[in-house]
C-alpha cells in the first residue's frame, strides 16, 4: 500500500512540474524572485559579486562534496 501511496505522490508531483514548466509566467516568477534576491542582498551590504554568488549558490546543483 506504501508504494502506491509513493507512486501517487510521485505521478502528482510530476504533473505539477508538467504544469509548471508548460507556463512562461512561471519562469517570469522565478525571474522576479532571483532579482528581488539580489537586490536585497545588495540592498543590506554585500557587493554585487558577493550577491552574484550566493544568488548563483541558491540556484546550482550541490555536487555533495563539502567545500
């Protein structure tokens, strides 16, 4: 019964994403939410570099490696 409840859960978040990726406004949203980011890191003190690479560190895929 676990696994059905998993594969139901899976099938829904795949539609969702289906969905998600289907809508321009979606990645406009993103977009928006990225710039905001930045801005407000820049906006309390860090330079634009410093809000560039934790802007860019939120947004890229961990390799798992410890740094």
């Amino acid at each position: 019964m676990a696994d059905k409840a998993l594969i139901d859960w899976i099938d829904g978040t795949i539609a969702v994403l289906n969905t998600l990726c289907s809508r321009d406004d979606f990645y406009d949203a993103v977009a928006a939410s990225t710039k905001r980011q930045f801005d407000a890191l820049v906006k309390v003190g860090f330079t634009e570099d410093q809000a560039i690479r934790i802007v860019a560190g939120m947004s890229s895929k961990s390799d798992g490696r410890a740094k």
